[in-house]
C-alpha cells in the first residue's frame, strides 16, 4: 500500500464499515464468531450416508488439499488422504480415525439452519455490442482501488474498502444503479441479451457465456464494488410482488419479464456489483474462494467466519422435492448472501437443469463439521 493510501486508510475506516468494506451483509451484523457453537459429536451421531456419496464428498473435498497443504491444522491431514484409495471402507477408516465431529448450533441452541442452491449458469450473448446483445459484463475497473484495512488496522482483518480517489479523497465506488446507468472505465469482456442475466450471474459469481459460434466464454468472480449485497427477493416482497414463500430465481425472473419497465427499479435496490475475468474453458466446475474447481453436488459455499474455507462437512438436507441429500461436502467457496452459524449454499453444478434445482433450494438442514483430532478448533467462542 502506498503511504497516501495508508493514511487515506485510517480516515477512512469508519467510512468503510459503513459502506460494507468487503461488499457482503456479513459486516452488517455482530460477528458470527461471537455467536457460534461447535457442539461435541461423535461418529454414530452423523445420519447415514451412501458409499456413493461418501466416497465423491471425500474426492471433493480432497481436492482442497492443494491450498490447505501449508496449514498447520490440515497439513498432516491432507498428506495421508492422499493415499487413501477411493472404496468405502479405506474412506470411512481415514475420515474416524483423522477426524473429530462437531456440531454446528446457533446463538439460540438451534441444529438446523438455511441450505440453498447455486449453479453455473449459461446465457446467450456476444463478444462484441449488437442491437440484441447490449447488456455489459465488466471486468475488473481500471480506477477502483482496494484497501486492505487490516495493514493498519489488524482488528479489521478481513475488511477491504473499494473505492476511487477523487482529488487526494478516497470515496466509495459507484453503486449499482450508478454502474447500469453511467458505465464503468473498464473493459468489456462480453455482452449479454438481458439484464436479468447479468444479475444472476452475479448472484451465482460465475456463469458461462454462450456464444454465436458455439464456443463458450468462461466468466469468473473476480472483485466487487464495496457496497453491501442486498437480495432483490426482498425488495420484491417489500413492493408486495411476492410473498415470501414465493421467491425463488424462476418467480424474479418471470416477474422481471411481465414488468420490463419496473427492472431497473428492481435493479437498482441491490447496490452491489460483481466484476469479472475470463477463465480458461475446461470441463471442471468453477473455481470458488479455495481456487479449486467446484464439484456439482459436494462443494458448498459457506460464512468462513464461521467455518474455515477448506473444511470437511457433514450435510444432511433434502432437495426442493423433499428427497434426502445427506453427504460430505468440501466447503470450497464464500458468497455476500452466506451468513450465518448454520448456513451452506450447494452447488448444483453448471446449465438450465442444475438453475433450477438452485434456484428452489431452500431448505432446512444440518451441519456437522469434520475437525482434524488434536488441533484446536477455530476461534468461535461458545455463548456463555
């Protein structure tokens, strides 16, 4: 950081509290960290689970072993799953005798908590402007600063201001509505046929571009615009559109589609925005916040204020149509809308079919974490 920066850094800190640092709800609220339980568990307490599905949570959250081999807590965990061959038996034998079971609680002693849905999405559109395709992806703008807060401020680690610097001032980055209505100095790195596309795709943080000529251009989440995101689900309810039972990505779409005039509007009550950069087109899932691909099924966005990206999970849920999902997973990935103690979003995988299974997601489920034996537990305190 530049020494104008760092003293723009301390003026600016309350500054950027309020303007939600990192661009997510989560520095709305008391830290979760104060408010979580981990509940001591035991093998026998996890509801059962397939071979099938054992052994596919297992490799996928395997994979993150790539990151989490310079972890003091995983380091010697990850080492010996690499030689654990891919069968039920050697699976479950490595997972009881390396790892220790906890229960995720909430502040109110609660065991279940919100699990939804997240998918890569595919949307029609082009590399270059045209009458159909007019909506802009941006990239990453070439006048937004980041301050990482906690090199001044070490109890503000985690707390970034995004930001332009207007004269020696440092002020907060245009919302939303100012980006859709007066553009960004950034460069375009597609172009979409429908507003709506492009909210979704920043609500999923990745998604695919599906071009003229049949290829398909890759996006990911690359920065965000410092403002706090807000679900336009809940705007829709607050106006009396729908009701909260009602909101799901195929009712905002179908609403947006019946009222053209009223989407910005709708637009425009999330402030935040999500910037993007191309990634190699490839057969595996996106990458998350781990930097590894996503696996459709068993990896999970979660609150990493209150469980460690890289951890092992136990989840047990259902699907929209009530059938069980009870499985492993790798929590792999983050998202602004993920907060809480027992909270997980799961990745459906990529395309319409995987939409729309995410998109009903909303269910109640359950969350165990898998905690290697001997290490102590992440820094959550319990509620007195």
């Amino acid at each position: 950081m530049t020494h104008s920066l760092r003293r723009l850094a301390g003026t600016l800190a309350a500054l950027a509290l309020l303007a939600g640092c990192n661009g997510s709800d989560e520095d709305k609220r008391p830290a979760p960290h104060a408010i979580a339980t981990y509940t001591p568990a035991t093998w026998k307490d996890l509801p059962a689970v397939s071979d099938a599905d054992l052994v596919a949570g297992f490799v996928a959250w395997r994979q993150g072993c790539e990151k989490l081999a310079r972890n003091p807590v995983w380091a010697a965990t990850c080492d010996a799953a690499q030689a654990v061959p891919t069968d039920p038996q050697p699976v479950r034998g490595f997972l009881q005798e390396r790892l220790q079971v906890y229960g995720l609680r909430s502040a109110q002693d609660q065991a279940n908590g919100l699990i939804t849905g997240y998918y890569e999405p595919v949307y029609r559109g082009s590399l270059t402007q045209t009458a159909e395709a007019s909506v802009p992806v941006y990239g990453i703008p070439e006048d937004m600063i980041v301050v990482d807060l906690a090199e001044v401020y070490p109890e503000l680690k985690g707390k970034r201001l995004r930001g332009r610097l207007e004269g020696r001032v440092l002020k907060p980055y245009d919302t939303a509505e100012a980006i859709g209505r007066e553009g960004v100095k950034a460069p375009v790195l597609a172009w979409l046929t429908d507003p709506m596309d492009l909210q979704f795709l920043q609500i999923q943080g990745s998604g695919r571009v599906q071009l003229e000529d049949g290829r398909q251009l890759r996006l990911g989440y690359a920065d965000q615009n410092g403002h706090p995101y807000r679900p336009i689900g809940r705007w829709l309810i607050e106006q009396g559109e729908l009701t909260q039972d009602q909101v799901s990505m195929g009712a905002i779409h179908a609403w947006a589609q019946a009222h053209p005039q009223r989407v910005p509007e709708l637009l425009a009550s999330n402030p935040s925005y999500v910037f993007f950069s191309a990634r190699p087109d490839s057969n595996e899932g996106p990458r998350g916040s781990l930097n590894v691909p996503l696996t459709a099924g068993y990896s999970v966005a979660i609150d990493r204020k209150v469980i460690p990206l890289g951890s092992l999970l136990w989840l047990s849920t259902t699907r929209p149509d009530g059938s069980p999902v009870v499985r492993p997973v790798g929590a792999q990935d983050t998202g602004g809308a993920i907060t809480g103690e027992v909270r997980a979003d799961l990745f459906w995988g990529t395309g319409p079919e995987a939409g729309e299974l995410a998109g009903n997601m909303k269910q109640q489920g359950q969350i165990w974490m898998l905690w290697p034996k001997g290490q102590p537990l992440p820094d959550v305190p319990k509620v007195p």
